[in-house]
C-alpha cells in the first residue's frame, strides 16, 4: 500500500486558544479600521475593506503556498499526515480566496464603477482560486486513498504555480489594481494606517491557523477510517 498508516493518536487542540485570541484580535481590528483609521487619502471610506481585503489576499496565497509545500513533502515521504495537511491548507485556502474576491467586488464596484473587470490581478486571483477547488474537487471524486493523495498531491503542484503569477501579475501586465504597498524596499502606506493593517493580519493569521488545525484533525479522521482492518489471523 502506498499511502502508510496514520497515527492513531492526535495531539491535544493546542489551535482553539489561538482561534479565540485570533477571535479577539479580528473584533478589535476591524473596529480599529472602521472608526479610528483615517480615510484613504484617494479612495475615502470605501478604502477601509482593504484593512480585510489585503490580509485575506496575504493569508490566502500563503495557504496556498503550503499546500504546494505540503503536496512536494507528501510526494517525497508518501507520509499521510502531509495529504491531510495539504487537504486542509487547500480548503482554508480557497474560503479566504472566495473572501478575497467578494470583498474585491465591493470594493471595485465603487472605486472602478463595476462588480468586476477582466484585470490581470483579478484575473489571475480568480484563477488561483479555482484552480484549487479543482484539487478538492478532485479528491471528492476519487475514492482510492493511494491515488487521491497521489494525483491531488499533483494537481496541488500544479496549482500551487499560480501563486506568483497572482503576486506578480500587477507588475507583468497593465492593471486598474495598485501596486504592492508591501516591499523589501519599504512600504507605500502611512503609518497611522499600516500598523491596523497589520494588527488585522495577524488577526487573520491567527484565525487561519485554528482553521488549518481543525481541518487537518478531520482529514486526518478521515484518513484513519479508511484504513483498511487486519485480515484475521489463521488458526492450525
């Protein structure tokens, strides 16, 4: 068989203080970016979405990044563990990815005059996106263990490539969306306005981290259920 067992026993929910405070850290922060941020220096109020609309996109494409880790290191140890990780990155993933582009409507529809324009930024997210939900589509399709890890290991590889195309996509092609504000040369926003930014995304981070753990905890149920019983021993 492929695919080893798993473990039989699972670490303690060390996640669910981590989602509370997480929890917490989100309540304040949209507060903070409501009614205590100042209005963006362009887009006025309708700018304060993006203290939410910039740490889904960040934690999006980071979940989407360590599925592509997780789906390399599985296909290198056939380990199950890493199938269920890379399973429960996808699906987080793709809830903050459709978070990302629904709140890019809202956004657009007031600052671009529509819900939505072929731009190479939303394009590309859209993309991203998708691809994804074809791996979970993929996995709900293909009942065997040994081969649902194997080929969405596969396709996670393959989707996972749309990552920094998203990431650099402002920077190839003509686009209405704004550069990074976030570079290793520095940072194009105020600060009185970066640091709830921030304070968000770790809010965000936090949260996402409690979503991963208590996904990987049903994969990994799933994966130890499908572990076929001992045959029974012969006796003379």
């Amino acid at each position: 068989m492929l695919v080893p067992r798993v473990r039989r026993s699972l670490p303690v929910r060390w996640e669910q203080p981590i989602g509370l405070y997480g929890l917490v850290l989100l309540i304040i922060g949209n507060y903070l970016g409501l009614f205590v941020a100042p209005g963006e220096r362009f887009m006025g109020e309708v700018g304060r979405i993006l203290y939410v609309h910039v740490p889904a996109a960040w934690l999006s494409m980071l979940c989407f990044s360590v599925a592509f880790v997780f789906a390399m290191t599985f296909l290198f140890t056939t380990k199950r563990t890493w199938d269920s990780a890379m399973e429960a990155a996808c699906e987080v993933g793709v809830m903050e990815g459709a978070l990302l582009l629904l709140l890019g409507a809202i956004f657009a529809k007031p600052t671009w005059g529509e819900w939505w324009s072929w731009d190479p930024r939303l394009t590309s997210s859209a993309v991203m996106m998708l691809s994804f939900v074809g791996v979970l589509l993929l996995r709900g399709v293909v009942r065997d263990p040994d081969r649902r890890a194997t080929w969405s290991a596969v396709a996670t590889i393959l989707a996972g490539i749309n990552v920094p195309i998203t990431y650099m996509s402002v920077k190839w092609w003509r686009s209405l969306h704004q550069m990074q504000s976030e570079t290793s040369q520095g940072s194009t926003i105020d600060d009185s306005m970066r640091w709830i930014l921030y304070f968000n995304t770790f809010a965000f981070l936090y949260l996402t981290v409690w979503f991963l753990a208590a996904r990987w905890r049903l994969a990994e149920a799933r994966a130890e259920s499908e572990v076929p019983e001992p045959l029974p021993e012969k006796h003379a």
